[in-house]
C-alpha cells in the first residue's frame, strides 16, 4: 500500500474475503520480501475461535488493542494498519487527513472524527478525484509532499446509504454493526488510485470540512495561522518532530489555498464546489 | 555447548545485530522482517539504529529496513528532548525541597552521558529519594501540577505500604510520569538493601539539581530491576543496558570490577547481579573477567533452582515472536517477580485481588481501538 | 531604571515564528508548544525578539505602535499590557530582573 508493505496473516475466512475484495488492485509482495508490518488478525485463544468469538490485532505478535467480536475483523484489521502507521512511521510527518488529488495537486481534508470528511471523501472519489488515503496524509519530511497509501474508504452509520446511492457503482463490502463507531463498511479503491499510488503531490488546496444536517453548502476563506493550527492538531506525529515539524507545515501553509467548508448533505453541490476550487486555480 | 543457545532455541537475532555479528548490506528480506520485528517488539530498534550509525553501516542497510531504522532514531531524539525538558521542570518543581535526589534508570543514563542512553526509548522519570523526605517530595509535587494515580484504595496501599515506591505521579498538562521511588526493592522483599548507601555513594549530574548513581550501583540497580520486577516484558532491553553498563564502566573506571561484588553484596543484591552477569555474557557476551564470575557463582542460588531459572529465563530473555514458551516463561517469571517482592500469604491475596480487577474493568488493561495513537 | 518593569522573550534562540496576514505562529522549543497569536500579541512578541535584552513598558508601545502604525500610548499601553500578560502565562516572555 503505497511506501508500506503488511504482511498480514489471519485463520479467517471472512478477513481472507475482505482483503480479496478490498485489496483486489494491490500489488501483493512476493513472500521473500521484506514487510514493514507483520501483523495477524486472529483469536486470542482456542476458545474464543468458538464460544464468543472474538479476534484480536496482533504486531510482531503482540495485541495491541482489546479483542473484538469475531464480526468486526476487517475493520479491526484497517483501524490496525492505521495504527501500525500513524505509531511507527515517523519518517513522515502524519496528519489525519483525507487526501484527494485533482490536476496534479493534493487536496487535504484535516479534520477531527464526526466531521464529515470520509463521506466527502468518498464522494469525491466517486466523481473522479484520485485518492491517496482517506484516513492520513504522509507528509515526506525532505519534500514536503504528500505521498499516497490508498487503501479501503471507511464509511460509518448513515454515509453508507448515502455513498451507495450516490456511488453506485462502489464496491462496499459488508455493513458490520454495533462497532465502538457504529455500523460501519468499507469501500474499495478506485484501481486507477492504486495504480497511481506512487505519485505523490504536493497540497494546494487545505480545507476544513464541517458537516451539520441540512447546513448550506459553503466555501469560505480561512486564515493561514487558523489552518496551520487544524494541521497541527490534527498530525499524529506532531511532537515527534519539533522545530522541523513547524518548519514543514509552515513550508506545506505557504504554498496552500486555504478555506474552511460546511455542507449539510448536498453531495452534488458539494462535489461542484471542490472542482471549482480546482479548476480556479 | 552454549547452554542457552540449547535452552532458547536458536540464535538471537537482534543480540547479534547490535553486537556487529551480520552483514548489514545483505538484501534479505525475511532476515531484515525478523529482525526489524523483534527488535520493535523489545524497543531496540532505536538502539539499534545507533549502533550501526556508530559503525557508519546505516547506509548499507536496504532501503524498507532502513526506513524504520530512520524512524526509530526520530522517536527516541524527540524523546530525549522530552525527558530533558522534564527534568528541567522537575528540578523547579522540586528546587525547594533539601534532599539529595537520585536519578535511576534511563534518566540517569541520560544525564551521565553514557551510550546505552542514545536510541533508547524512554517513559516515565524515575527518581529516588530518602524515606523520611517522602512527604515533602510528593507534597512538592502536588504543588506543581502533578496528581497521583491509581486513586483507588487497593492500589494506594499497594503502593505505599509494600512497595518501594509512591504511586506513579502524572502531570496533567504535559501527561509526563514521575515514579518516586524509596528503596530499591519493595518494602516486602526478602532483600533488605538500605537505600542511603546508593544516595551516599551518588554523583552530581552536570550542572544539574540531581545526582547519579555510582557505576558500580547503576549496573547493579540495573541487573536488580532486571530480575527482580514482576513485569518482565522489558527484559531484553534491560539486559542489553547491563551489557552496556559493564562494557562502559569496564574501561571507563579502572576499580570497576574490584567495587563489583563488594558492593552489591553490602547492598545485599548480589543475586540479582549474578544472575545479570551470567546472561548477560551468555547472550551479549559481554567481556566480563573470569575470576569476577567465578567469585560471583557463590551468589548462585543451589543448582536445581539455577536449572529452575535458567529454563524461564533463556525464553523470557529472548525478544519474542508470540512464542508459547516465551510467554509461559514471563507468565511464570511474573509469579516470581512477585515473590521476590512479597511474603506468600501477601502474595496470594494480590494476585486474587488483581486478577478480580482486571476482569471487570473494561479495557482498562488494554487499549481501546479508538484510542488515538500516542506514539 | 528601577520600579519601571521590563520585559524580554525567555530565549530567543529557541523561538520559531511564522506570520500570514498579521497573524503569528509560534513554536517555543524549550517546551515543545506551539501558539497561534493574534494581531496585537504577534506585534508584540515580534517587538520584543527584535531586542533579546528586553524592553521596558513604554518602549515597547512605542516600538509596537509603529509596527501597526497606531501612536496613541495611552490607548495602546492597556492592551500591550494584556498581550504582555498572556505571553507570560504562554511561558513565551518573562519579565527582566533587575
């Protein structure tokens, strides 16, 4: 996936399945090859393959988070990918971002959770927008750019009907409930995002989504110090990096467009709106 | 034969890339994946990383297995700066406060300026003060914005009454952890080593409010904390500090090894330091004089419990890859760790009462998946 | 001068800023933070980093003052005194013994 390679095992049938689908335009590493995560999705015991079934996330062999129903495996899987990252690979400076990229420019989305912008995210991409991660921008700490890792669209509660009416032509994968974010389903990749998962960009447009039920769809200026700030809450690594971290955000600020952005659930003005902004600039 | 190369299985694949024992620049990549693996696993990555940028390897390594490597030594600089500015404010924090004020472990190793302090992953501050100034440290604390933990009544008496240490102290803005310790075991050791003679024998730390232990104490505080706590998960890391320690202090101080024994066996710790010195040739081979180790064996425990440890402790010394065994031999470790720390009848309830706790707690003990990470 | 207080930055060299359109961000690495200021705090911690030995009350409005082209001291001098304070509480600026 992008710069990372998992390798990831797992007794279970659906998560082979989900993987299948979902991963199904991914280069898969030959079994010789080096993987930066060996992870396992698996039961944490004999029993618990059977009585209760529950599954746990494990990086070089150690849990890392509580077991979870048997149910939620695949989602336990991306969340623990997202994990593996947003802990391990400071070579990047991370921010919780979506990234989208439209005539060789990268549109970052930081937002905290609840904001709306996986829903955006994926509305996007359905209408043509290349998608370099709908989770976390790599920011390369020498260039400044952002370098994609495409991977499974999370969608949660009512934004699954929506995307699928929306998207129709998405492959969405099984709605699990009752998970700690609620119901919650994944999208594949466009293939040409992946195919192109090697093309990193750098940001010109950083937007601040907000979503409010039935709130009008509006673009509006933003500071840059307002923005610069979003980035700074928002990046996971942040405080591992120190001066060098302001210095490239700064770096990332100046050569922005920055705005913040409500919607309500138009997805089609909103859409409109974000290939505006694209082609203006 | 190398009794614990039989009793572990196989070679250790992380002691022997931190000793320089493989070829860096060879493109394997499950060798790279093990390795890379393990080592997170035991946070030697760092370590390592500093290792080979010391022998001016790093840029041998591929490209994949160097990115962690790169990664690894971000981390721990920007831990070091953190631990450094802590110290900073805990100085003020404790600047009216008269004791004397020992740093231990990697704090320590930090201000001394010693090597195994590069590339080491830190956590919280660990400090060691007399008894009797307990209440004016903690008191001091509390003005400074830090809060104790583990409030429930359980723990505070765990804390206070049978171990060597208060409550770990958390400061609520910067979410950075003092452990204030008294002694150097808990109160419900077997052992009994007066902690005034490490403070007494304890050094300034460069232009700093605290002091350092003395080389021969921080190896045996080292070797001590090593197997002597019931949470061995750190195990390996420590032993490769012990190496570290020994190989320093060994040129550094030309009485080390003559104040060794003596030492540790005023401060009655001789045990633990024997059992450190025994694998930490074994796994490190660290270059310990064979006339120290035989005085040492007379700290051996008898032979069937010598066997007794060493089949735990070759397993539980080895980071690991989920194996069983690795994971009964710390299971079993866990126990003994406990014992160490507290008479049997103690020891029972403790155990009755956590293992009680941590089933109804819910993801107390572990970490929810909706945590955001904190690296 | 004493009795009159002066004020300086707590370490120049540790300081980093940045400013779009009058307003500042800051990174203090002595403590890892980083601020985003407003217009009148960033002028006034941007009047101070240009003299690390400080400034005394009404020199810095004075400086101040022409940095946003305002002379009125006395309407300038309570809300220097405000950004002074919240600077200090920001651990960014401390005032000068004498």
């Amino acid at each position: 996936m992008g710069p990372i390679v998992a390798r990831i095992r797992s007794p279970l049938a659906p998560v082979h399945a989900a993987i299948a689908r979902h991963y199904a335009a991914h280069e898969v590493a030959d079994d010789g090859q080096f993987s930066d995560f060996p992870v396992t999705v698996a039961p944490p015991s004999l029993a618990r393959r059977f009585i209760r079934p529950t599954v746990t996330f494990r990086l070089d062999d150690a849990p890392v988070f509580q077991p979870l129903p048997a149910e939620q495996a695949f989602a336990l899987l991306e969340w623990g990918l997202n994990w593996c990252i947003a802990t391990q690979c400071h070579q990047y400076l991370i921010i919780h971002s979506a990234v989208l990229e439209r005539h060789g420019h990268a549109l970052l989305l930081p937002a905290p959770p609840a904001s709306g912008k996986s829903t955006l995210c994926a509305a996007l991409v359905a209408r043509g927008w290349r998608l370099l991660s709908d989770e976390m921008a790599l920011v390369a700490l020498d260039r400044g750019d952002v370098t994609p890792i495409p991977r499974a669209i999370g969608l949660k509660n009512d934004s699954i009907d929506v995307i699928r009416r929306f998207w129709p032509d998405a492959a969405i994968g099984t709605v699990v409930e009752k998970t700690l974010k609620g119901s919650v389903a994944h999208a594949r990749p466009p293939a040409e995002s992946v195919a192109r998962q090697h093309e990193a960009v750098r940001a010109r447009w950083i937007v601040l989504p907000h979503y409010a039920k039935g709130a009008p769809t509006a673009l509006e200026p933003l500071s840059r110090g307002a923005a610069f700030m979003r980035l700074v809450d928002c990046a996971f690594n942040y405080a591992m990096h120190g001066r060098r971290g302001f210095e490239l955000l700064a770096t990332v600020i100046d050569a922005a467009q920055c705005h913040s952005f409500s919607y309500g659930g138009d997805l089609d003005a909103a859409v409109r709106t974000f290939d505006a902004l694209a082609e203006a600039s | 034969m190398n009794a614990y190369r039989r009793l572990a299985g196989g070679g250790d694949v992380v002691a022997e890339a931190l000793a320089g024992g493989n070829d860096t620049a060879r493109d394997d990549g499950p060798y790279w994946e093990e390795l890379v693996s393990r080592a997170r696993e035991a946070n030697l990555l760092g370590t390592l990383a500093e290792r080979l940028h010391e022998r001016a390897l790093i840029d041998r390594v591929p490209e994949a297995p160097r990115a962690h490597l790169a990664a690894a030594r971000i981390r721990s600089e920007a831990q070091e700066t953190a631990i450094r500015r802590e110290l900073r404010q805990l100085a003020r924090a404790l600047a009216e406060v008269d004791t004397p004020i020992v740093l231990l472990k990697g704090a320590s190793y930090l201000c001394a300026g010693l090597p195994n302090a590069r590339g080491r992953v830190f956590a919280d501050i660990d400090i060691l003060v007399p008894k009797s100034r307990l209440d004016d440290v903690e008191s001091a604390l509390l003005l400074a914005g830090f809060v104790t933990t583990h409030v429930n009544a359980y723990d505070q008496r765990y804390y206070r009454q049978w171990m060597h240490e208060l409550p770990p102290m958390l400061h609520v803005r910067r979410q950075t952890v003092v452990d204030v310790h008294h002694a150097l075991v808990p109160e419900t050791s077997r052992m009994h080593p007066d902690s005034a003679h490490l403070i007494e024998a304890a050094r300034p730390a460069a232009g700093m409010r605290f002091s350092v232990p003395s080389p021969a104490d921080m190896a045996i505080h080292c070797a001590t904390h090593l197997f002597c706590d019931e949470d061995f998960s750190h195990a390996t890391r420590d032993l490769v500090d012990f190496d570290s320690l020994v190989r320093y202090f060994a040129v550094a101080q030309p009485d080390f090894w003559e104040r060794l024994l003596p030492r540790a066996r005023t401060l009655q710790l001789a045990r633990p330091l024997w059992y450190a010195l025994d694998w930490s040739v074994r796994v490190h081979h660290t270059p310990v004089p064979a006339e120290i180790l035989r005085d040492a064996r007379r700290d051996a425990p008898a032979l069937p419990l010598r066997w007794l440890m060493n089949g735990l402790l070759g397993p539980a010394l080895r980071p690991t890859r989920g194996r069983a065994s690795t994971r009964w031999a710390r299971r079993a470790l866990y126990v003994r760790g406990h014992w160490l720390k507290m008479p049997p009848h103690l020891l029972a309830w403790h155990l009755t009462v956590k293992a009680f706790r941590r089933e109804n707690a819910s993801g107390e003990d572990g970490k929810s998946a909706d945590a955001k990470p904190d690296a | 001068m004493t009795g009159t207080p002066s004020w300086r930055v707590v370490a120049c060299e540790a300081i980093a800023v940045r400013e779009w359109d009058e307003e500042l961000v800051v990174y203090n690495d002595l403590d890892g933070a980083t601020h985003h200021l407003a217009p009148l705090g960033g002028k006034v911690l941007l009047a101070l980093l240009e003299r690390p030995s400080g400034f005394d009350a009404s020199d810095l409005t004075a400086r101040v003052g022409m940095l946003i082209g305002i002379d009125e001291a006395d309407v300038l001098a309570p809300v220097v005194d405000e950004a002074l304070d919240e600077l200090v509480r920001l651990d960014l600026v401390t005032q000068v013994a004498d």
